[in-house]
C-alpha cells in the first residue's frame, strides 16, 4: 500500500528511510519515527480492530499508551505478543501485525452479528445469563464466549527472548520529559542532584514533540541534561507504578523497536528506582464524549489527530468535523487545517465563550455553536455525522470521514493515585487534580492542571528545584526558559453525554455503553467501584484512562449526584500493561527455583542415579544403568540393606551446630524431650512442635561436647526449624548464651546400614574401635577414612544396624569410595531415595507423610517422648481437648491381606469398616512393596487406631475403583523389638 | 516495596525480609495456662493503623526486628532489636 495520506513535508519521521511492514498479510510502507498507527493512518487504513463484545468495527482513536481499540498482535511464532497497543508500537523493517478478534477477516467478521443480538448481551451478562443449567457452563457456553469475546493469542511457544531486573537509587526521579518534566531535571540537575527522567515514548518531548517552533528549547535542554554526569535519561520506559517507601517501577522497552533484541542484548529491563523525591510531570490526556456510534473508525480524539498531523506527517482524514466543549481543541482543527485537511465544521457544545471562533472563521471553518453531534454515519469508516441544537429543534448531517472530539482533559494522576493520595475535583477543568501528596512527590505542568508550554516549563523548574531543595540542594545555574504562550484557556464547559438512540461507548475497549453503566446502576450496582466490577467499564488495558470519567459522569447523573462525590475507580499499578517476561526478568527456570546438589552429586550422575528434585534438592530416587522403571531396581537396593549393606547419600539432611553454655537449655525447651542430659558422644532422637501443639519436625541431636551440640532436621524442614530457633531464642529467651548457624552445606553425609555394615565399615574406618561394646547404638565418634576425618553416628532409619557417617563436603565422595570398596566383599550397594522410603516404613518411622501439619505426638505415638517437667514450644497448647480426644486418627500399620502383589495399596486410600462403606476410618499415609514382608504394606493414620491392631478393614480408592482387604498391626513391620539396630 | 531500615544492616527491601506476625503479644511463662498460650497463639487485634510487628531479616543479619508499621499507609515509624521495647503508638 502506498502512502497515500502521508503530507509532502513537516513531523518527525525520517522520510528519507522507507521501512516495509505487514498488517494482516499485506504490505505497508512507513518510515523511522512512525507508530504503527500513524505508518496504518498514513497509508489510509482505518479499520484496525474488532471490538470485544460486539464485535464493532474499531480503528485508531488515540496516539498514545491509552488507546483502546487499536490493539494489535506484533510478531509471530514464540515472540508473537498479543495486546500491543499500535499507538506506541514503533516499527521496524520487516514487522508483522495483525488484527485481533476478528473471524475470518477483519472486514468480514462473522460474530459481528452480536451487533444485532447486542440487547441479549447487556451488562453483567457473564453474572446473570448463562447460569443455568450448570453443566453447560464448561462445554457449551464459555467456549462460546471465549471464541466470541477476547483479545489476542499468546504465543505457544517458551519466550525465546532475555528480560532483566535494574535496580536503581536517585536523588529526584522525574516521570514525564515534556516542557514541565525537562524543566524539572533540569533545575534538580543543576542544583546537583542526582537524576532519572523516564517518559514511555521513544523521543523525549512529551507535547513539546507537536511544537516544532519549540524544537530548539527541546534540543538546548536535552542537550544540557545530557551532559550532566548525573542525570540519566530513559525514553522508551514506562514508570507503572508508585509504590510505598518512595519505591517505583518501570518497564524499559529495550529491543521492542528492532526485529530480535541484538546478541547478549535484553528485549526488556524492569527498573525497581528507590527515589528520594519524584516529580510527576506525566501530562494530561484528552477525553472523549459518549454520543451515538462514538466507536466508528475515523471517530478520533482532537489532541490524536494533531499529533497525527504535526508529529507523524500524516493525514487522519479527508473532511474533518470536530466536536468540542473547550478551546484548546480548536488549536487541533488549525493544525488540520493548516495541512491541508479540510475541516467542515466545529461542532461547540457551548453557546459563547469561545474565544476562538473568531480565528475560526478567519480560516473560513464554520462553527456551530451550542451543538451536539447526535450520530455518526457509515460502518467501516465514517463518511457523515449528524448534528443538531443542543434543544434538540434542528439537526443536520455533514460529509466527513474523520470526527476529532474533545470532552477536555484528564491530568495524569494515575502514579499520585497508586500512593492513596485522594485527586481532587476542579470545577474549571471539570477534572481531578492532583490531591495532597502522601509520599515524597510533587506534580507538575498539565499533569497538575497547568496548560501552555511556557507555564509548564515554568511550572516544571519550580517543581524541580522544591524537589532539589527538599533534600538540601542549594539552587543552580538558571536556564532559559520557552517564550511566553500564546493566550491558553484550558476551561471546558463539562458535557460528557449526547443522549440519542444508538450505542453511545463510555469505555470502548471492553464494549461498556453508557446505557450499560444506567443498567448497573438500575440494579443496585451504585458505587463506582460496584458498577466498574458489574459492567467491565474502565478494567481494560487502559485501565479507564482513555474514558473512565464517562461512565462517572454518566453513573452521577443516574444517582442525581456530582462526578467529584462519585469519584472515579481507584488506579492501581500497572498504568499500563507490563508483560509477564519482564515482570520474571532473570527470574525463570532455575533461576527462580536454583538446584542445590549434594557433594556427592557428581558420583551420582556417574553412576546412573535417577534423580527427582525435592524442594530444591536433586537427589537419587535409585541407580538403574538401563533406566529401567518400576519397582525392581529398588526392591533390590532394599534387599542389599536387609541382607547386607547398603549406602545413602543423606547429605541433604539440615544440620545446625548449637553451641554455647545454655544450648542444651535451649534444645530442652525446643524439644519435647530432654537434651540437657544427654551424654557427651551420645545421639538422641527428638520431636519439636509448633506452639499450637501439632508436631513441626524430628531428628537426631547428638552432643559432641559440654557445650556443643549438633541437631539434624528433615530435609525439607531444614530453613523452617533454624527460623524458629531463631524467633524463639530472639524473642522469647534472649537471656540464653548459645549461638547456632546452619552447616548443611558443609558436610557431606551418608548412611550405611544393614547387617553387614560393620564388616563394611571396619574395612575402611582407622582409630575407631566399631564393637558393640566400645560403640553402642546412639554412639558418635569420630574416626578417619582414606586419611578424611569423619564423625560417625550410630543411628538407623531403616531399622537395620546402621552408622551415619559426616565427613566435611569435599571429602565426600573420596569417604564414599572407600566405604563402597570396602563393602564390595560383602555385597554394598548404592541406594537411593525409594529404597530409603521403602526400609522406613517397613520399619515404622514417620516422615512428611505423617507429619503433615495436622499430627500431634499422641497421634504419632510418641506420648511417652512428651516430658512431664519443664517448658517447651508447643506444651500446653499440645493439651487442648481436642487435640487429645481419644478418637483421633492415629498411627498404626496396616497391610494387605492377599500377599501377592496383585491387588495395590496407595497412599491416600481411605480406610472402612465393609467394602461399601462410605464412612471414612481415616487414610493411608505411606504405602510400599514389601523386601521384609512380601507384600502391600504401609503406615495409616486410624481412628482408635491402636485398638484395632488385628481388625480386618478395607483400604478403598474409588478414584480407580480399587478395594483391598488389609489388616491393622504395628507401625514396626520389621524388627518391633529393636534388636537389629543395637546388634 | 517496603524500605526497613535494619538496626544491623541498614535500609533494606522488603525483599529481604519474611514478616512474622504480632510483636505485641508475649509467650506466657512455663505456668501461663491453657488461656495464656491459646491466646499467645490465637488472639490478634489486627488493628487498623499503627502495628508492632516482627519482620525476620531472613536474607541479612537473621535477626528478628521489631517494626512500627501502619497498616493502611504503610508508613514505618521505627525499627529496633528484639529485645528493645516498642510501645504500639495509638492507631
């Protein structure tokens, strides 16, 4: 397409570069400096978009971040990004657009017919039309909807692009670079500062962009703020949100203007500024008003199509009609008129004080005063609009294609508002100002209720050097500022509203009219912020800034109230749409969740471990060279530890070295049972609660002196039980001298069990004596393997004889080498994560399953480890009538009866009295093959539990309709008298 | 963002701290009672305005802080050491 509505000169596009683009397959020309929607409008294209209820034709109606239906998709395959907004979407050579929600073509939509269904799809639809019959919910009436209402396609595919997280601290953080946000850093700057001025748009200018006599104001001050060391400029970077603590976020399109982001390059950067004072120089942007068919293409706001004309080059129309209530909108009807584009008439709702209709005239546009466009003609594209007395008493039709409003202008408070401060309504500007600043800013030019670029500038140096002086900079070197403005009269004469037959929009992108909002309000929907929620009105991408006082002003009038007493929906971050790519940053895959390995890890992966992550940890489910599945690999490590030995890596275990004076005061008043007795070279088995009394972790606690105390904690409990040392000795008992870091990671530890272990062991450990006698269960000694240091604990998890031995991390896998080798003659095997759940609850040890938040020691069967004497975390609350009722499920074994393995057992399974029953007795916790047994066997928590060791009961699954007779029994399925661990 | 300005650490985000509830209520002693400890555990004002509250310095000094909050402004009044004692100012 050729570009047909691009003028011969003037704007800031670079016209001797041509840039080729696609929207929706076919081709377009633009060049450097255009949006996609000013390259779209130069070419005379005016249909960009379909609507998301109705399925409306749309086109362009803003030229900036607010727009609200120009929505596009750029890009496709994996970088294809839905949503973009192509008022601000700069193009490149080679971009590929495309229309959104539209089937099967733009032109042709079929589910425009929902036009004429409109009046079945009324506010609130979603709450009050498809409610009945509830199955048709998920299979009939949301593909429906989701097929017809909706925005874009996200891209299938993993985001093939970097994003990445900028911190950074400023002395005065300016939003905004018009005349106002320029003026500001640059008084803050030269009163030395520090600087950071971020506006969202790729030239730095803000209105200033539109005023080409202002150009040489522009260059000097940029010229001057650039070559101040510490002033750092950021075009191109949208500030989102204003956050307490002076905190603000920020969205640099880094690469969004080039086809891929350049090698090693980020295609966005979220800044995080911590900023002293801030300067909220954000401007202001116009509004529309709500008249009948207000969403036809070539309906447009004043301000755009200047912007359109003076910036971009481009001609938004043939034969201009402009409605308006203020005077500043006529300066956008010269600036068309001036190149070239006829204007037909200006439509003023006000019946005098226009002070411009005189200039009017001069120029031979007709003004008709005291009017009101009434409708707009044509589908597809405007080709007449109707107008008539305010009364009512005459209405005519005037030819034209392109209809430029203005309901005034909204100053940006967005940012202001996202701090609580409260705006306040202007009765002049019929707009909310500003309110009293909560947080360490101030606000400034238009976006404070200041118009002209003079007096923003103006404005903006004042705000500047308050921000400067409020953090103790002295004032500096004064700077020229523009010549003074031309006569500016920012007062609006309010109207909001042409009521006429026809879809009058308040907020255009999510389809909300003004008879929506009346509806709401009808049913009880009052409050601005209920109708927001009811009619979807101002919750699209521009968050209501594009026309959200509309349906205020509209709900007002309904209520019989001012627009200041019904206020507008609170704004909230973001201002504009953030991608969830730059949100995540660095912060994806393992960069977010990071792998922690043991120091075995390496040996491991050489030898086949299978490995599963747990928490953050990789660790070994079992070692299969073939990767074979299923349960053999593991059953036969199993069988290693229960006729030979067997060796686990177990380095994942917490481990907190406790020392001090009063340390064994601390762990008695953590644990339920007692350490302060405990012998020096003695490990003991503990259980700590929570304060509410349900059990919070167990471990073994060996004292390795007077005053010196390693604890072990599970492995995913690890971080939780040192931050409760920590709270507890901190807050609760600061008086106690003992000092405890984490030493996890400093140790590398594996357990080597079975009733071969001290054969293993005495092949391989020097200067320990491994007897029965000279080293009894619970012992801890230190020793030496291959040369290493190690300390041995003899502790057992899967029931057999067994010995843990630590030996510092990089020893690891030299200690473990030595104690395979030494094994190998009486038949060691690796084994892994399975196996060691598997002997674990052969043996009746409880593990997370079981302690899952929900048990009490009682419950665990651990009464006796509950000491009668003295305080500990949890106690009395553990006492509570209901936590010790004697019909709680509690710990018992159950097992199948049928020993083959034919019939399963699952965890979960839930345990009854017949096989029909629907009377739940409780749950298996933890199922598993049996090495010992031969069979389905497991742990289970049961009402009365142990008074049914013998019952025959029923493990039921429903979910796969399985059924198993099973028998209740000990926990202890192997060994209950404890023998083999003190062989 | 919070910004805590830890006693230990200085000015710090949010970020680096996990929040720990009510700094107000205190652990009975061993003979406190069943009342003592369910309200230890259990009763909180939730007060709509200024809050001592515990702040854990879990990615610095480890330490747990005792912040002065607001709770609807946010605003941070003070910050001091477990074991300095804090008066809730009125809400």
């Amino acid at each position: 397409m050729t570009q047909t509505h691009r003028l011969a000169q003037g704007g800031r596009i670079d016209r001797s570069r041509t840039l080729r683009f696609t929207f929706d397959g076919r081709r377009y020309e633009g060049h450097p400096g255009d949006t996609l929607a000013s390259a779209l409008l130069a070419s005379g294209e005016r249909l960009v978009g379909r609507s998301f209820k109705h399925h409306r034709p749309r086109g362009i109606v803003t030229a900036g971040p607010e727009e609200p239906c120009a929505l596009v998709e750029l890009r496709s395959g994996a970088r294809r990004e839905p949503n973009t907004r192509a008022t601000v979407a700069e193009i490149y050579d080679g971009l590929e657009a495309t229309s959104q929600n539209r089937w099967p073509s733009l032109a042709f939509d079929v589910s425009a017919i929902n036009q004429l269904v409109g009046r079945f799809l009324p506010a609130g639809f979603y709450y009050k039309t498809f409610m009945w019959p509830a199955s048709f919910w998920e299979k009939v009436y949301e593909p429906i909807i989701r097929r017809a209402a909706g925005l874009g396609r996200a891209a299938m595919a993993p985001d093939p692009d970097e994003y990445e997280s900028m911190h950074a601290h400023c002395d005065v953080l300016v939003v905004g670079s018009g005349a106002a946000g320029l003026a500001a850093a640059r008084a803050a700057g030269a009163a030395g500062a520090r600087v950071i001025v971020a506006d969202q748009d790729f030239e730095l200018g803000g209105g200033l962009l539109l005023e080409p006599e202002q150009e040489p104001w522009r260059q000097g001050m940029l010229a001057a703020l650039s070559g101040m060391p510490e002033v750092r400029l950021l075009p191109r970077t949208t500030v989102f949100g204003f956050y307490e603590h002076d905190v603000l976020g920020a969205v640099e399109r880094v690469a969004d203007h080039l086809p891929v982001p350049p090698e090693h390059g980020v295609r966005q950067r979220v800044w995080t500024i911590r900023a002293r004072q801030t300067v909220l120089a954000t401007g202001s942007t116009e509004r529309p008003i709500a008249f009948p068919n207000n969403d036809r293409p070539g309906v447009m706001l004043a301000s755009a199509a200047m912007t359109y004309v003076r910036r971009f080059g481009a001609r938004p129309g043939e034969r201009a009609v402009f409605f308006a209530n203020n005077d500043i909108a006529y300066d956008a009807a010269f600036a068309l008129h001036h190149a070239g584009v006829s204007v037909a008439a200006i439509i003023d709702v006000r019946k005098k004080d226009s002070k411009r209709a005189a200039a009017a005239a001069d120029r031979g546009i007709a003004v008709k005063l005291g009017s009101v466009i009434s409708d707009v003609k044509g589908g597809r594209n405007v080709h007449g609009v109707s107008f008539r007395t305010a009364n009512g008493s005459v209405e005519r039709v005037l030819d034209a294609d392109l209809l430029c409003v203005s309901g005034g202008w909204n100053p940006a408070v967005h940012l202001q508002s996202h701090t609580r401060a409260r705006p306040i309504w202007n009765n002049d500007l019929a707009a909310f100002l500003p309110g009293k600043p909560v947080q360490a800013e101030r606000s400034a030019g238009s976006a404070a209720g200041v118009f002209g670029i003079a007096h923003c500038a103006t404005d903006g140096a004042k705000a500047g050097r308050e921000a400067a002086a409020a953090l103790g900079f002295r004032d500096g070197a004064a700077f020229e500022l523009p010549a003074p403005d031309a006569e500016v009269d920012p007062r609006v004469k309010p109207f909001w509203e042409v009521k006429a037959k026809g879809k009058a929009f308040v907020d255009l992108q999510n389809d909300v009219t003004a008879d929506d909002i009346r509806l709401a309000h009808r049913e009880g929907y009052t409050h601005i912020e209920h109708a927001k929620r009811y009619t979807t009105h101002s919750m699209a991408t521009d968050q209501g800034r594009f026309s959200g006082i509309l349906g205020t002003a509209v709900l007002a009038e309904a209520r019989g109230e001012t627009i200041e007493t019904v206020g507008v929906p609170t704004f909230r971050p973001y201002v504009t749409p953030v991608t969830w790519g730059a949100m995540a940053g660095r912060h994806a895959g393992h960069h977010l969740q990071p792998v922690r390995r043991s120091p075995l890890h390496p040996w491991h992966v050489r030898n086949h471990g299978i490995f599963l992550e747990t928490g953050l940890w990789m660790r070994p489910l079992y070692y299969s060279a073939t990767r074979e599945t299923g349960w053999d690999p593991i059953l036969k490590e199993a069988r290693a530890v229960r006729q030979a030995v067997g060796i686990c890596d177990v380095s994942t275990l917490g481990k907190i070295d406790i020392q001090g004076r009063d340390a064994g005061i601390l762990l008695d008043r953590l644990y339920t049972n007692t350490f302060s007795t405990l012998a020096v070279g003695k490990a003991r088995y503990g259980l700590m609660l929570r304060e509410d009394g349900i059990m919070f972790d167990d471990g073994t606690t060996s004292r390795l002196s007077e005053h010196r105390y390693l604890m072990t904690t599970t492995t995913a409990k690890a971080a939780e039980v040192l931050a409760h040392m920590e709270f507890y000795h901190q807050t609760v008992w600061p008086e106690l001298d003992v000092r405890y870091c984490t030493v996890t990671d400093q140790w590398a530890q594996m357990s080597v069990a079975g009733p071969k272990t001290r054969l293993a062991l005495q092949g391989c450990v020097e200067g320990l004596d491994l007897s029965n006698e000279a080293f009894p269960f619970m012992g801890v000694c230190d020793a030496t393997v291959a040369g290493c240091p190690v300390r041995l604990y003899r502790v057992s998890f899967s029931g057999e004889m067994a010995y843990e031995v630590a030996t510092p991390a990089g020893y690891g896998e030299r200690v473990w080498e030595a104690i395979l080798a030494a094994g190998r003659p009486h038949g060691i095997l690796p084994y892994g994560l399975e196996a060691l759940g598997l002997l674990r609850i052969e043996k009746g040890h409880v593990a997370g399953p079981e302690l899952n938040g929900q048990t009490t020691a009682r419950d665990l069967g651990f009464e006796k480890m509950l000491k009668k004497k003295g305080d500990y975390v949890g106690r009395v609350n553990a006492e509570r009538p209901a936590l010790v009722a004697p019909d709680r499920p509690r710990l018992v074994g159950i097992r199948a009866v049928d020993p083959s393995f034919e019939k399963r057992l699952r965890g979960g399974a839930h345990i009854v009295d017949r096989p029909d029953s629907k009377a739940s007795l409780g749950w298996a916790t933890s199922i598993t093959r049996s090495v010992e047994l031969e069979r389905w066997l497991g742990l289970a928590m049961i009402r009365n539990g142990p008074e049914r060791i013998g019952q025959r009961l029923y493990a039921t699954y429903p979910l796969k309709n399985e059924v198993v007779e099973i028998e209740v029994c000990s926990p202890h399925h192997v060994d209950p008298e404890n023998l083999r661990v003190r062989a | 963002m919070h910004r805590i300005d830890c006693p230990w650490c200085g000015v710090r985000d949010e970020a680096e701290f996990s929040y720990r509830g009510d700094a107000t209520v205190k652990r009975p002693p061993a003979d406190g009672g069943a009342e003592g400890f369910y309200a230890y555990v259990y009763d909180r004002t939730n007060p709509k305005g200024w809050h001592v509250e515990w702040w854990h310095h879990v990615a610095g000094c480890r330490q747990f802080l005792k912040v002065v909050r607001h709770t609807v402004t946010h605003e941070i009044r003070s910050v001091a050491k477990a074991t300095d004692e804090v008066a809730a100012p009125p809400a």
